[in-house]
C-alpha cells in the first residue's frame, strides 16, 4: 500500500470501528496520531513502518468483518474456518492486545519509526516458516506479537493446538535473563505454554531442527509449560 492510502485507511478503519468496537477504534487512532505528520514520501522510506501498518490494517478488517456479523454464532463460525494459528491469533491474541495496556508499545514503535529495527532474522523466520508450511503446519507472524508478546511465530502443526515460540542465538550468559523476560512476557498476555528456543546458526541444519522441535511441541506440549530447547 502507498502511504497516502495508508493513512486514508486507517481514518476510515477508525470511524467504522468507533461503531463496532471502541477497543479497536481506541487503538487505531493511538497508531494514526503516531504517524499522522509524517509526510507520504518519509513514510514510504520507513520499511518497517510501513509493514507493521499494513499488518494492522489487515487485522482490523478482518476483525471488523466478524464482528459485524450479527450474532455471535455466526462470529465463532468465522472464527472456526480460519486455520488454527489465525484463529488463535484473531479470536484470542489480537483482541487481548486490544483491550489490555500494552507497556511495550510505545518503546518498539519509537523503534521502529527512528531505525532501530534492522529486522536481521526475517530470513532465518522466513525459512522455518516455509518450512513449517511445506510440512502441513500454519504459521502467524506479527509484529505485535514479536514486540509485545515475546512471540516470533505462532505455530499449529495441522491440529486444534497452537504454540508460541521464540527464536534466539543468545549465548548462554544471558539466556537465563532472556527466558525470565520471555515467561513473564506470556504469562502477562495469558498465554498459556510457549518455546524459547536456542540455536547455533554454525550447525548446518539448525533450520531444520527448529521446524522438528516446534511442530512436535505445537503438538505436544502441556498447558502451563514454557518449555527451553538449545542446539
């Protein structure tokens, strides 16, 4: 999308969400006034900036088109046709964002807007998701949920049950740091199990034990657990 459509839209998405959902309104025009000065060619220059806004924008007409539904029968119907990983994220993680103070969302937009975001694992994530994806499994990315929620991906390896996990190659000397921030993280959104996964990008197929570890536990793993796996 061009910035100038950007923007548009996101005026409009805020008058039809005052009506269906104040939440969503609230959030919308929270985001429009952070960007709102910026004129369409400075946008346009802000990659990330721009990604992370057409992920909002799918969001919300996705979640006003079910909410708009008159019943809501017909809205966990539209729910339960979407695929797992989507259905968690639209039904359970994206209103939870909605509705709850988010501390972190000011600190990554102004991340975002000033560089600070170099996005240096979007191919490593691009590749697990691909393969995630050619074995059966579905696979949501947002960056609300990597900032505020400690999750790179949401992952259903073809089932009912979806699984948050984090990606990182941090040494051991700090893994311990980064897990506490992690659990607490999920345990703040109410996410209720979750993987933080460590691995050594030197082993030649890292990628593919990060797909076997992920769609297993996706499966497998217990609510109540946040479960750490090194390689």
């Amino acid at each position: 999308m061009q910035a100038k459509d950007i923007k548009n839209k996101l005026k409009y998405l805020i008058r039809e969400a005052s009506i269906v959902d104040p939440n969503l309104a609230r959030r919308l025009d929270e985001i429009n006034r952070w960007v709102k000065d910026l004129k369409p060619g400075s946008l346009t220059a802000k990659k990330f900036v721009i990604l992370f806004l057409e992920q909002v924008i799918r969001d919300a007409e996705v979640w006003l088109s079910v909410k708009s539904l008159p019943t809501y029968e017909e809205q966990q119907a539209a729910f339960d046709a979407l695929k797992p990983s989507l259905k968690f994220w639209y039904s359970y993680l994206f209103p939870k964002w909605l509705s709850e103070n988010d501390s972190k969302f000011y600190i990554w937009r102004q991340k975002l807007m000033s560089g600070q975001f170099s996005g240096e694992d979007t191919d490593l994530i691009a590749s697990v998701v691909d393969n995630i994806q050619r074995r059966g499994g579905t696979v949501v990315k947002r960056y609300i949920a990597d900032f505020s929620m400690a999750t790179d991906i949401i992952v259903s390896s073809g089932y009912d049950t979806c699984l948050c996990v984090q990606l990182t190659s941090l040494s051991e000397e700090f893994f311990q740091e980064k897990f506490n921030n992690w659990e607490s993280t999920l345990r703040f959104w109410k996410i209720d199990k979750g993987l933080l996964l460590s691995y050594n990008p030197g082993i030649t197929d890292f990628v593919d034990r990060i797909v076997n570890v992920t769609l297993y536990n996706s499966n497998h793993l217990e609510t109540g657990i946040y479960l750490t796996f090194s390689f």
